[in-house]
C-alpha cells in the first residue's frame, strides 16, 4: 500500500492551518468599506406587519442604509425556495406559501426577517436595528406539529389546514391485508424531538457588489457554493450566474444546516448595491442562530408492526406528522418522504409497507436537513418498534433482528430502495462480540449492587446516500441532479489540483482526495491540492450533505484520474516511441511492455506541456481532464450499535457507559478520518437522545431553548469513548467500492440509548432528550409500586 | 452591548467615589455574571467600575475562621490548601462553579453581591454562618441575602470580604443544570463545633434558604439515613423546562444526603 | 476613546478602544489575529479562550481595556520559532478536530489544564476539565486522545 494512498492513515493536510489559528472563516474576512448588518427580526410567532417605522433609525450614527420588503419587491428580487416538489396522495402538489427574504405583510415565527439596518459598526447596526419601530397585528400562533391540522393559526393563505402535503408510499391494501393476518401486531406512538443544529461556527456572509464590473461576491458559511449561486441567479434573479461568484472559505461545521439558502445571505448581496457597492457582513450572534438556522427533526409518528407467529415481521404501517416550520426550506420537503420513509425497511425483510406523511406548516423556524436528514428518523422508527417488538415477544433483541435480517442481495424494497450488498448478520456478530453482549447480565448485576440501573440497547442501522441517480431524483420531485464533477489539472512539473464541486467543512476532504490522487498517480500527497468552494475557481458542483462526497465526488475525480491516466499514456507512448496499448502505469511510472524504457509521472506531465515530441494534430497539448460522475444507485452503509446506559437511580442522570459501533462502509479510505467521523455522529446521535432538545412555548410561540444557558450540547463529560469495528462488502455501484461513513453515527445512536434506556428503567416508551427529568419521571410510577 | 465608561481605581476609596460620581454606575469584579447580562442589553450602565484593579485576593485561615478578601477567584478559592482543610464544602463548591475559565476570573465578592439564585456561594455563606465585609460595616449571611439578585448592599458600598468560622464538617453536593452548569438544585451542609447543623439550598428556589426539618434531623444524628423521609414542598420551588418544582425538590433531599455523605 | 496597551504573543501592542470593547474583539479586529474565535454570545462555548497573563480566560468575557498591561497569549502565539506546540501537533496527530472552528479554544483550553493538573490526565480529568468548551464535530473521543498525548509531550 502506498502509505499517503488508500486505505492509508494519513495526517490530515488542512490541521496546520487550524491548529495554528490560520482558518479563513467567513468572519475572519475583512473587505475594504466594508459595511455591517443587522437584522430586525419579529418579536411574535405569528403577526401582521402593519408598518416599519425607520425614520429615527435613519438619523442615527453610522447608518448607511436601512431595507425592507418594499425595496426588495422594488428591484424584483425573488422570495427563498423549496427546490424538491412533492405530490400528495391525491396528486396535488405542495403548498408552498411565499417566503420573502425580508418580510412582506406578515411575521410567521419569532426571529423572522423584517428590516435590515446596514452600518459603519456592528454596534451602530446594533443600535440602530432596535430604533427601527415595526407595528405588528398579533395573530393566533401554533408552534406544535400534532396540532398543525386543528389550531385556528393558519400559517400561510395556501394551505388551509396548515397541510403542505398529505403523501404516501408503499402498497396500502397489501399491507393492511397483512395487518389482517397478523399473529401479533406492535404499536408505538414516538416523537422525534426537534433540535438545533449548533455547527460551532455561526452563519455569516459577506456580501459585495463590483460597480465597475457589475458583478456580485458572496461570502458565506455554505456546504453548496454553487448551489447557492444557482439559486440565488435563477430564483432570486440577482445576477445571471457569471456575474454572481460565490465563495464558501472555510466552514465551520454543517450538518446540514449549511445547505439551506438563507435570507440574510441573499439581503447582504442584493443590499450590497442599493449602498453603492459597499461590502456589507453579517455574522449570526449565536442566539440568532438559535432562533433561524434550519431546525432539524420535529417528527410526530404512530407506527405498527405486524408479525407472524414465529416473530417474523409481516407489514410496517406507518402515519407521521412532521413539521415543516413556518417557510418551506431549500430541501424541507424531501427530508421526511423520500429521505425518510424509503428507508422504512431497515436491515429487515418486510414484506408489506405502508407510510402516510403529513408535512404541516407550524409557527418555528424552517426544518430542514440535520446529519442524517430523514434517515435518523425512520432508523427511530423501525429499531424503535423492532425492539418493542422483541421484547413484547420475549425474543432476544439481537436474535429477533438476525430473524428478520435481509440476507440475500440484491434485495428490493417494498419502498423504491434495492439494497445492493451488505451482510448484516456479520456486523451483528461482531458488534455483540466486542460489546461483550454475553456478559450484560453480570454488568447489570454489579450495576444494581451500586444502586445504579443498567440497560442495553442495540439498533441495526441502514441509510442510503450518496444522492443518487439524477433521473430518480427526478422523477421523485428534485429541482436539480444529484451528480458531481470534478476536473484534475496536472502541472508541468506534475504536481496536481484537484477542483471538486464537493465542500468540505470538517469532513477532511483535502487529505482523502489527494489520498486518491496518490493512490492512483503514484505521486507524493503533498503535491496534490484540492480546490473547492468558490464558484468562479471550480466548474459547477453539487456541494456536501448525505455522506455523498465519497460514493459521488470521489467517484467523479476518480473517472477524470482515468482520463488523465489515458491521455497521458498516450503522450509516454509517443515520447518513448511505443504503441499506447504497449504503455503501463503503475506506481507513478510509465513502462513499455517488453523493454527497459520508463517514464516518470512527473516527465509525462512535463512531455504533454511542452509538446514537443508528438504530434498535436493527434494528441492536445496538455493535461487537463474533468468528469461528472452520475451515480448509478445510492449507496447503503450499515452497522449495528449497541450502547448500555447506567441510570442513577435517585436523580434520573442517565451515563452511556458502554457504546459499540460496528459499521460496514464498504472500502475505507482513510481509516482515521472515517472513525472521527463516526464519534462525531454518534455524539450527535446521543445528543438527540439526552440533550438536544429545542423548545417552543406553546403559549406565547416564543423559543424557550434560545442560548447554550438553555439548550444543552452534549460535552466532553457526557460521552463515553467508542468502540468502533468494521466489516467491508465493497459497494458494487462505483469504482472505489466506498459507501458513506458521514451520518452513520447520528442516525444509528439515537434509538441505541433510547432502547438502552427503556430496557434500564423497564417503560415501553420515553420521550427525547431522555433528560434526567423525563428519566426520572418515568421511573415514579415503578418507584411507587416498588413501595 | 451599550458603551459606558471604564475605570478601574486601584483602592476601595476610589471605587465608591466613582461610583458616587456615577450616573449610572455598576460594579464589576470578575465580570462573568455582569458582561452577559450587558452582552444581552438586560443593563446598560454608564460606567462600569472594574473592582479587579483592588488586588484584593487571598485567604486567611486562622484557628476559627477562613476569610477570603472579595476579589478572590474560584480557582484561587478551591486551590488553597488552608481552605480546603479548614473547610473542605467550601473548596469543593469553589471548584465546581462554571467551568474552568469561569473560574479564573469569577470571584467569591461578585458572586456574593450578585445573589444569582442559581449561584453556589450563597449557599455557602449562609450554612456557615459567614460574615460579609463591605467598605462600610459587616453583617451576617442571613441579613445579606434578600431576595433573589437582590442584597443588603447600599448604592455604593462593596464586599471587601467573606469571613467563614470554620465548622467541624461541611459539605457541598449540586446539580447542575444540565445546558447552563449552573446549580439546579445546590445543598450545603455545615456542622458547627457544637454540633448543630444548618442545611442551605440554592439554585431551587427564588434565593437560598434553610431546611429546618432537615437541620433537626442532622443535629440529632449527623447521616445521610437521617434525612430518609424529609422533603421540601414544591410549591414555591423554582419550575422551568429543565425542573419541574416536583423534581426540584426530590433532588433536594438527594443532594442533602450526598453533601452529608461527602462532608468532612 | 481610552487607549490600551498589552503584550499579546510577546508583542507590545496598544490600540484605542471603547469601553464596552471585548478582549475577542479587540483581538480580531483590531489586531487581525482572527485564531480566536466566537462561537456564542452566552459565555458557554469556548471557542474564544485565551491565555491572559499565564491563565485560560474566555476572551468573550473580559472587556479589553481590563487587560491594560497583561500578556495575553492567543492560539498564534503558541509555536515558538516555527516549531508547533505539543499540543498542537498532538491534535494534529490524533485527529482531534475536524472543522476546526473550536480547536483554537480547545488548543488553549488544553494546555492550560497541562498547568493546572499536569502531564499525566486521566480520561475523566481531561472530560471533567473540558467543561467550558464544545465542539458539535469530533464527539470528544479524540480530543481526549490528543490532549492527553499532548500532555506527556509538553
């Protein structure tokens, strides 16, 4: 193995910039004249706004220019998208209500843009933004997803029941029918709690218009650049595309709430001219954050199991509330149907499913992805239900899912998804090995002798990403394709850029690309460099969310790597006078079958250059290639966790004390990467399960979860350290054999601690974040009885 | 945040002076409590008066008591080895508030002036009995602490220092709000030399407060088993999405136990 | 405006400021030493944390002109003659970050424990004493790695 290669634990090449405090981070960037915003935002989950008042405001020191909805009507600038149609049952289509990027006549949740006050400081922005007096008419509010359909707010004009759509998959007779036969039926009723993404670094942006050009800049904290741009272009209509450049520099965290098209990155740049070409920045405080980052997850779900005698699962019936928010998100649509309920039948052979999703219109902020986006969800569901399920029957958790595993692939779903490769009896396997599954009982026992409560829980995991085949996604309702491009430029002296569409913003892409180009070109990782991020340096890509830039952004370097790879062949076959077919590479040297003569990677590079050697009629001067690679299936990484909690008896206080993760990604690229990847998602996933929880007060719609003295992040002191193994099947759909390892962690923890718990305390159910509170609430009645 | 005025006055003369001069002025010693509050627009004063410049820090521990000057960090409280034996609740609580950076700047007189209901050094002053030294007089715990955010403290005036007589055991047991760090439900357990006990709760309710039931139980038998059975009412009991006032006030009876249990 | 003078990273620096003007800002703005970041407006993150006169504060919570005559050391200031810190190199060696944007914080959290508990961490020291930091990225399993690593080589 080439030790910078594949499958090589290489150092990653982006730390020394962070470890020595050299990030460019969108607020680490300052321009000349630059000016700053700040935003006025509603007070009230649901109003009218009866007039904006900016006339103080104007008069104060260092206001440069204050915006509202009327301007941006002025200059036709458009209102923020859903880019993913979904058609209910009856063949509607969504009811997307308007979302303007600084409000029109109506505040629909609290934090919703209003004005913008644009000025010499932050602090005058500051100052200013609170002078600025908007009068609202308070209206009736709903911030509960369960009651969307029955409160009298109605959200927007377009859907009256506050219902953007009423959708479903799966066979609904068949699965009924199978519900009929059933010899024992499990029923759960969950909630998946809403949460708050909190990527450590708060969005911002910068916005700038070029007078002499007539060209915008957009700085800002995105995992899609061109995306953003597209958008910002075709929909927004500010710029066509070669006028708009944007730039997303280092990035401080996504999980998805990156992905989004915000207003306030829109108002900078449109803004930006209306004040004569001044830069304008804004860097979310943190609180905003709280109050207008997409918020995730926010699922309200009845779910039925039907099984045969012998604990073999018949049908899955599923009816899931989720809430939208107040404004459709960029990807708000997709998350909870085709992200979520195609995924519905796990690791497991079901043979009938059947889902119904009703997306509802709340008073909250937007919904859109968080890591995982749908599949967290639907792994809550089934391994929620499946561990019911096994204990209701009083099977062995672990024997019950071996039972049902799928084990023969290709495997189709009953939900559009066919399962390409995968042995999930082997992960078990491992997986209870090093959990040391045999020994709970004595854990548990010597648990209880210190008064504490031990469980066990596991969850059996799928996801499918690396999004996809872009006539599926197509045909399901995607605004765009779901390929990736990259072009490879090698230098004269052979030294390599790699221009990808993917974005990393932690994932380490600048080492596991050049990984790759190592591999492959034999060539020194420290001569490959990845460039991504900025519109006008990289050709049109799709950006970085569901564990793609592996399966997908790889795979698109990969093909270019073969391009190269050809055409450089046949430049060393012209220079060492030999026929291409005759010419091989390998290990970064050019050889001619049969003789002694080589060629350098290096000395090809410089041949295809310097063009003197053959003919350019038939072969073009330099070595430059790109590709779009289309993928031809998702792919699916799957594992088993299994976690065991200790619940203190007398508070409620809930430790993960054990945690297994045994994950298949197919072939690793880079070992080290894959496993810090994995820790992060399982801390994520446990963070939903017993600390991220966002709370709305229903009575005034006002966020009650609005700062960290509030919302709890999981820290250093709540985790465990992992155990992590690995089984490999290769995906058989691109040429790396590589799957995702991004969202395994945060999809596969949550029901692990949940079903942990509920073991521990002995309940069918708890609510998320399982907090002490909630922990110790649910163990009262079983205290009483106990007394 | 809103500008204000800075000074930084080297002597306690000089800071109530300034103070006096002040249209609106407030005192800050760490600034941990006082920076957020005008981060987030709850105050804006027109001068902030920066005690640190005082230099006022350190413990003395004599034979009965520990007293340690106002602008004494947390870490510099749970640090010394003179605090710790004299009085062990008291170095833990110290070495429990917020988190270490906390700790370095936040001090034992802005938290007593404070009055934070959430605040563990209440709790402290009050079971033990302490005094409190301002630049103008000295009065007992129980006198100081009025109310929640709210002392003794007259316009001017500031904590010099906090003198602690030192009980045979004391102990300090929280729990911390899961998101802030701050005491949820926070108990401290003092013994006197004479054996009777005070049991101060913070955090729980609207300021700190004493558990007589539990001071009787402890006086007669000083064991975690003796407070088997005694309880807080709810009502009254802070409630809030993280506690209810019924989860408050079992976990009261819990922490009183592990104070007992850890005192020393 | 008041003016101020420090030694930051063993430079003498001076600067005018307001009063309300916070160490973070001060730092950032007006010295361009943008390693030090702001990740919340609450006092909790840690993404900001500075070493002012030998000891971790969070630079979000200290007003500049407070630190008239420190020496303030901030995540630029921690290789000395090109040469990267243990502790850096240890988060480096250890993948003990991933964006990024908490590592600076982090970095000076970590060494600061060094001095306080030294060389030798155990597990649940390093994880009790990261309290007044978070990161959303690495779910803390290498951090503690890299700061105990980090702690024998310092």
């Amino acid at each position: 193995m080439n030790e910078t290669g594949i499958g090589a634990r290489v150092k990653r090449k982006e730390d020394l910039r962070f470890i020595t405090g050299k990030g460019n981070y969108t607020d680490d960037i300052n321009l000349p004249k630059q000016t700053y915003a700040y935003f006025v935002r509603s007070p009230h989950a649901h109003a009218t706004v009866k007039s904006i008042n900016s006339a103080k405001a104007r008069k104060m020191p260092g206001v440069v220019g204050i915006f509202t909805g009327a301007e941006v009507a002025e200059d036709k600038i458009g209102g923020l998208i859903c880019g993913w149609m979904i058609h209910s049952k009856d063949g509607s289509p969504m009811k997307a209500g308007p979302h303007p990027i600084l409000a029109v006549d109506k505040v629909r949740y609290v934090g919703d843009h209003v004005a913008v006050v644009i000025a010499e400081t932050k602090e005058q922005a500051k100052a200013a933004a609170a002078a600025v007096n908007v009068s609202y008419g308070v209206l009736a509010h709903n911030v509960d997803a369960a009651q969307a359909m029955t409160t009298k707010a109605q959200v927007h004009e377009a859907a009256a029941d506050n219902r953007v759509f009423n959708w479903s998959i799966g066979d609904e007779a068949a699965t009924d029918a199978a519900f009929r036969n059933a010899a024992h039926v499990t029923k759960l009723d969950l909630i998946n709690n809403r949460l708050i993404p909190n990527a450590m670094e708060p969005r911002a942006a910068i916005g700038s218009y070029d007078t002499g050009t007539e060209s915008y800049t957009l700085y800002t904290t995105s995992q899609n650049p061109h995306v953003a741009r597209l958008v910002i272009s075709a929909f927004h209509g500010l710029a066509p595309e070669h006028k708009l450049r944007v730039i997303a520099p280092d990035v401080g965290g996504g999980f998805g709430s990156k992905i989004p098209i915000y207003a306030e990155e829109v108002v900078c740049v449109w803004a930006s001219k209306r004040i004569g070409g001044r830069p304008i920045k804004w860097t979310a405080e943190r609180s905003e954050s709280f109050l207008t980052d997409a918020h995730g997850r926010d699922h309200v779900t009845q779910a039925e199991l039907a099984l045969d005698a012998n604990g073999i699962i018949q049908g899955l019936r599923v009816h899931t509330t989720a809430a939208m928010g107040a404004y459709l998100s960029t990807l708000g649509s997709v998350i909870p149907t085709y992200l979520y309920a195609i995924l519905l039948s796990g690791q497991y052979n079901i043979p009938n499913i059947y889902a119904v999703v009703d997306a509802v219109y709340t008073n909250t902020a937007p919904v859109d992805a968080y890591r995982g986006a749908g599949r967290p969800e639907a792994a809550y569901v089934i391994e929620r239900i499946v561990e019911t399920a096994a204990r209701e029957l009083k099977i062995d958790p672990a024997e019950f899912r071996r039972r049902n595993f799928v084990t023969k692939f290709p495997h189709q779903t009953p939900v559009i998804l066919c399962y390409d490769t995968g042995d999930y009896g082997a992960t078990l396997d491992m997986a209870l090995e090093m959990a040391e599954y045999s020994s709970f009982p004595e854990r548990k026992a010597a648990a209880a002798k210190k008064g504490k409560l031990r469980g066990i829980g596991f969850s059996a995991y799928i996801e499918a990403c690396g999004l996809a085949p872009s006539n599926a996604v197509g045909s399901l309702g995607a605004g765009v394709g779901q390929w990736e491009s990259a072009e490879v430029r090698v230098n004269p002296v052979g030294s390599v850029e790699i221009l990808t569409g993917s974005h990393s913003h932690g994932q380490g892409h600048e080492t596991t690309f050049a990984q790759l180009v190592s591999d492959r070109l034999g060539i020194d990782i420290n001569n490959v460099s990845i460039v991504h991020g900025d519109t006008d340096k990289v050709q049109f890509g799709m950006g970085t969310y569901g564990s793609r830039s592996g399966a997908v952004g790889m795979t698109a370097i990969s093909k270019a790597l073969d391009k190269i790879e050809a055409k450089a062949k046949k430049v060393a076959a012209a220079v060492m006078e030999a026929s291409a077919d005759d010419v091989e590479f390998k290990n970064g040297t050019f050889t001619v079958k049969g003789t002694d003569k080589k060629m350098a990677f290096g000395e090809v590079a410089l041949s295809a250059y310097v063009a003197h050697k053959f003919n350019t009629a038939e072969i073009e001067p330099g070595l430059k290639e790109g590709a779009f690679h289309d993928p031809s299936n998702f792919v699916f990484p799957a594992g088993v966790h299994i976690c065991e909690v200790e619940i203190d008896a007398d508070t409620g206080v809930t430790e993960v004390v054990n945690y297994t993760a045994v994950d298949d990604f197919g072939n690793i690229i880079n070992p080290m990467i894959v496993e810090g990847q994995v820790h992060g998602g399982i801390a994520q996933g446990v963070g939903l399960a017993l600390a991220d929880g966002c709370v709305y007060d229903k009575e005034s719609g006002q966020l009650l979860t609005g700062s960290y003295m509030d919302y709890q992040m999981p820290r250093a002191a709540d985790l465990p350290s992992f155990k992590l193994g690995f089984t490999c099947t290769p995906c058989p759909s691109n040429p790396l054999g590589i799957k995702g390892c991004g969202e395994a962690g945060a999809i596969a923890a949550t029901p692990a601690v949940i079903n942990a718990i509920t073991d521990a305390i002995g309940v069918r159910d708890i609510a998320m974040p399982a907090t002490p509170q909630v922990v110790w609430k649910a163990m009262q009645p079983m205290r009483k009885a106990a007394e | 945040m809103e500008n204000f005025n800075y000074v930084r006055p080297a002597k306690t003369g000089d800071a109530v002076k300034a103070m006096k001069k002040a249209k609106d002025g407030k005192y800050m010693s760490g600034g941990m409590t006082l920076l957020p509050a005008l981060k987030q627009g709850l105050a804006s004063p027109t001068d902030v008066i920066d005690l640190s410049g005082l230099k006022n820090s350190g413990a003395k521990v004599t034979a009965k008591s520990v007293t340690i000057a106002a602008g004494t960090t947390h870490a510099e409280v749970a640090g010394d080895k003179g605090v710790k034996k004299a009085i062990p609740g008291l170095s833990t609580l110290a070495g429990g508030i917020g988190d270490p950076h906390v700790r370095h700047k936040g001090t034992i007189g802005g938290s007593i002036a404070n009055n934070d209901p959430a605040a563990d050094y209440p709790a402290a002053a009050l079971a033990l009995g302490a005094t409190i030294h301002t630049s103008d007089r000295k009065l007992s715990a129980d006198k100081f602490f009025t109310g929640m955010f709210s002392t003794a403290l007259k316009g001017s005036e500031i904590v010099t220092d906090v003198e602690f007589p030192i009980p045979k055991k004391s102990g300090y047991a929280k729990f911390p709000n899961p998101a802030s760090l701050y005491a949820m439900v926070g108990v401290f357990v003092a013994q006197s030399s004479d054996g009777s006990v005070k049991v101060v709760v913070t955090g729980a309710g609207p300021g700190v407060f004493r558990v007589p039931e539990m001071e009787a139980a402890l006086s007669k038998s000083f064991s975690a088993k003796a407070l088997d059975g005694i309880a807080v009412k709810a009502k009254g009991l802070n409630s809030d999405i993280h506690a209810s006032a019924e989860y408050r006030a079992h976990l009261i009876t819990v922490m009183a136990k592990r104070a007992v249990d850890a005192a020393k | 405006m008041p003016a101020i003078s420090m030694k930051v990273n063993g430079q003498a620096v001076c600067g005018d400021v307001e009063g309300r003007t916070l160490l973070v800002e001060f730092l950032r703005d007006k010295l361009g030493l943008t390693g030090t970041h702001v990740g919340c407006d609450t006092s909790q993150c840690g993404a900001c944390v500075v070493h002012v006169d030998g000891k971790a504060v969070k630079s979000c919570t200290a007003l500049a002109l407070a630190c008239e005559g420190a020496e303030v050391t901030t995540i630029e200031g921690l290789a000395k003659n090109g040469k990267l810190h243990p502790m850096q190199e240890a988060f480096r060696e250890h993948h003990g970050l991933q964006c990024g944007f908490c590592t600076p914080g982090m970095i000076m959290a970590a060494v600061d424990i060094v001095k306080r508990n030294g060389k030798k961490l155990d597990e649940g020291t390093i994880r009790h004493e990261l309290e007044g930091n978070i990161c959303r990225c690495t779910g803390y399993h290498n951090i503690v790695a890299a700061v105990m690593a980090g702690a024998g080589n310092m």
